[in-house]
C-alpha cells in the first residue's frame, strides 16, 4: 500500500488533501492509485452531473449552476442537452 501524509484541509471544504510520495512508489503502485482515482473522479463526475440536471430541472440559472458546480456554461449545456 502506498503512504499516505495528511498535509491539510482545502479552502474550507471537508476535502482533505492527501500527498503521496510518488517518487517512492512502484509501478504497480503508481498503478493502482491512478485506476483508485479515475474510479473516484468518474463517480464524483456522475453524482455532480446528476446535481447539475436536476437544478437545471428546477429552472436554476445556467450561469449560477457552472459557478457552484466549478464547470463551465459549456459544460452545464453539455450535460443537460443528452
């Protein structure tokens, strides 16, 4: 398993950001940690876009809703339009 160092909060969120010394990591390591977080970053994907259709659903305004999911315009257009 890979070590992990606590090295503080973000911005005021309750997301932890976690460093890993990567320069001592195997490459199965570095690996498994890539295909951990590409899981974790299409899981939070699918969730935020769900959030975002169903404000867009409530006639939220598309500028606001980018501005509090941290995506574009384009982007919000993009999800409610499939």
């Amino acid at each position: 398993m890979c070590e992990i160092q606590k090295s503080g909060v973000y911005s005021g969120s309750m997301i932890s950001t976690d460093s890993y010394n990567i320069q001592e990591m195997s490459t199965k390591q570095l690996a498994d940690l890539r295909a951990w977080q590409t899981e974790r970053l299409e899981a939070v994907t699918s969730e935020l876009r769900s959030r975002v259709e169903a404000e867009y659903q409530n006639n939220k305004n598309i500028m606001s809703i980018a501005k509090k999911a941290g995506v574009t315009r384009r982007t919000v257009y993009a999800w409610v339009k499939e």
